[in-house]
C-alpha cells in the first residue's frame, strides 16, 4: 500500500476514492503481514477514512457494496483492536468466514445488511471474541461478554470517535437534578395546612430537616429537601404533630426521546418498539416504553419512548442515530409543554383554545394559509413571544426555552446537550 503521506494533502473525495480503490485490491494475507508494522498514525488515518465510508450518506457515492462494506468494517475494527499480532492474524483468517455465513436478522425483513456503522461496530465487537450477537449465529462455545463490558468498550470506542460530529441542531445544556420533593394535603384547606406547618416550625415545635423550600401550591403544600433522608424525616416530624396528612412524593420522570417518521408498515405501538429494539439491542431495558404514538392523514408515524438515564446516554454516544433497517434516524430529546397550533401560546392545546388565529410566520391575526407576507423572511416574527427572528417552539424563543428548563429539571437525568 502506498505511504499514508501520499494522500494527506488530497482533497476529501478524491483521497477516499485513491485509499477504496487500494482496498479493493488488497489481499487479507498482505493484510496480516503489513498491519502488525504500522505506525499509530497510519492506523489512525485509515481508521478515519474507512469510518466516512462505511457511512450511509457516502457509502452509495462510492457504491460499497455488501461484501465490501463488511469487509472495510472489519478491518477498521481489526486496527483499532490493541491485540497481539497473533491475535490479530487469528481475528483476519476469521473475516472471510464471518462475510459468507452472515445472515440476515430473521427479525427485521426489510433489510439484509445493517447499514449503521454504529450498529456495526456493535455487531463487530463480538465478532473479535469469535462470536456474534443475538441475531446472527454463534461461532464459538468461547464465554460471552456481559452487557456491561459491551456497553463500556462501545462508549469508549464512540468517545474517541473523531469523525462523529455533534449535530448543528444540539444545544449544550446544563440542569440540576430535581431534589426530593412531596406534595402534603389534608381536610382542611391548603391554606390553613400551610399557616399551621410555618407557625409550628417557627415556634420551635416542628423540625424540619435540610428544607430547601415549602410553598403553597393549588395542589397542596410542596416540602423541598436536600435529599431523601431529610424529607423523610421531615414528614414523619410533621405527621407526628398533624393528623390525616396524606402525602405524595413526587418523582423524577424519565427521559423521553421521539423518533420521528418511522418508516415501518406496522401500525400499533408494541410491534413498532419491539422492531426498533431488535435493530437497536441497546433500547431493549426494562424502562423501555412507548409514551405515545402518533400517526398522520398521510400515514406517517411518530413515537415518544420513556428510556431510561443509561438508555439516554447511549442515543447522546451514537449522536442520536436510532438503525431503522435502511435507513438511520435522529431521535430528539420530548418534553411536556402545552403549546396550541392555533394562537402558539404555551398554557393548553389547541382543542381547548379560544383565542383568535395567529400567524405562525408573522404573528399576525390571520392564518398562515392567508399570510401574504410569507415569501418574505424578513417579516418572520415569532407569534408566542413577539420578538422578530425566529419561530415559535425554536431554541431562540426565550418563553419557550424557560419551560424547556422547567422540564428539563423534573427528569433523572443531568443534560450535557438537549438534542434539538
């Protein structure tokens, strides 16, 4: 093969089309031999570069077919390996056999490759113990991997993936986790329970512990505390004291992710989520759940999944890619916020509204349908807040991302990006 210095300075497409056409003429035994003498920077750069082609944007530009596709995945996951060269001659002599035996998921019709190099890598990974997962036939009796050693390799090996990028479309975020909160009620009013907790408390007669706030709510009295400890003990001291107090503790939700036009022919919520975990193994966890399904006039389908904080970190690795047979989608982080498509207010729905319509585009008292002013950007303005500039529910309008904060902190999970 010709020295990595060669091709640096080229352009990127005519570099990977010179660097395929070497592949295609490479043979697994020069392979072996010259893989175990290449310096950290070779290795690096061709990882690089087969990584943008087994990728499913480029790979019809440079027509990688099936075979060629395996292949370049396997040799890319061959030089990351840091094995003994014994071990890496082993792992090369087992591709061609792994190449002719691979068959397709009985689970999932639509497709007979699996075209995410994500979702290859995790196929990949067991392949280099002599084994392959779930939906492709054993090939050795030799121990499997737990789920947890799997899950850490593919988090490292995605961490150190330079060619990832984060999408345009994330915001970095960060959020404090909810602490540990409960709602308290009893016969009397809320307001007279709230009177009679302050003035107990200030007397001395009641003790709360680590309180970080308690307010009047028209649901309850909410107590706030540092951590579970000190709310326990708190409603205990105050149970003590007060009779027929119930109490509900409030919970953290899970996250929510929607994935946007599933291009699936089933219908109903449980054949779609069981499709997607068996293209994406690492769904498959017991908090794993359909929130809602939504299917247009025209068919097409959108499903919210409660997953769980591991789960969630998982979809931020991959970039949000989900594997949906031929194709990959980005799932995007769901929130609960009331927003009406009739006026784009952020308090209730559109089935409740009774306001006038109001322009999406300009924010005129019209609809969108009759605006005349919409070949003009200049004129876009956004109906919820009134600013200029942008749209409503767009990470510019700033009534909508203080309800996206709000939200964000009642879920188990500490955002390093909201994925937009």
């Amino acid at each position: 093969m010709d020295p990595i210095d060669d091709y640096d300075l080229l352009p990127q497409e005519e570099r990977l089309t010179k660097r395929l056409a070497l592949f295609k003429n490479y043979k697994l035994e020069q392979f072996r031999e010259e893989l175990i003498n290449w310096p950290t920077s070779k290795k690096q750069q061709y990882i690089n570069d087969i990584t943008i082609l087994i990728d499913p944007v480029h790979r019809e530009t440079y027509k990688i077919g099936r075979n060629k596709w395996f292949m370049l995945c396997a040799f890319k996951k061959a030089m990351e390996a840091d094995l003994e060269p014994k071990d890496q001659q082993v792992i090369i002599e087992q591709i061609p056999e792994i190449i002719e035996n691979f068959q397709p998921s009985p689970l999932n019709e639509q497709s007979n490759i699996i075209i995410d190099p994500i979702q290859s890598s995790i196929i990949l990974e067991p392949i280099l113990e002599f084994e392959i997962a779930n939906d492709m036939e054993q090939h050795t009796s030799n121990k499997r991997k737990s789920d947890q050693e799997i899950k850490n390799i593919n988090s490292k090996r995605l961490n150190n993936n330079q060619s990832l990028e984060i999408p345009s479309t994330w915001l970095p975020w960060t959020n404090n986790l909810m602490k540990p909160m409960a709602i308290l009620t009893c016969d009397s009013s809320h307001e007279a329970l709230f009177e009679q907790i302050v003035n107990l408390t200030n007397e001395g007669e009641l003790l709360l512990e680590m309180v970080n706030g308690i307010h009047k709510t028209k649901n309850g009295v909410k107590i706030i505390c540092f951590d579970n400890e000190s709310l326990n003990n708190s409603i205990n001291n105050i149970t003590n004291i007060i009779n027929n107090i119930k109490i509900d503790k409030i919970k953290p939700k899970l996250p929510k992710i929607k994935i946007q036009r599933v291009p699936f022919k089933e219908s109903t919520a449980e054949t779609i989520l069981n499709k997607l975990i068996s293209m994406n193994p690492f769904l498959r966890n017991e908090f794993t759940s359909v929130h809602r399904l939504f299917i247009d006039q025209k068919g097409s389908k959108d499903i919210i999944l409660n997953v769980s904080p591991a789960v969630r970190s998982l979809i931020q690795e991959r970039m949000g890619l989900i594997n949906a047979g031929l194709s990959s989608i980005r799932a995007k982080d769901f929130f609960e916020i009331a927003y009406c498509t009739n006026c784009h207010e952020l308090t209730h729905y559109k089935g409740s509204c009774s306001n006038q319509t109001r322009c999406r585009f300009c924010g005129g008292s019209h609809s969108f349908k009759f605006c005349a002013e919409k070949s003009n950007k200049e004129k876009i303005c956004c109906s919820t807040c009134g600013i200029k500039g942008h749209f409503p529910i767009t990470s510019t309008c700033l009534p909508f991302m203080k309800k996206i904060e709000i939200e964000a902190s009642k879920v188990e999970f500490s955002y390093q990006y909201l994925m937009f």
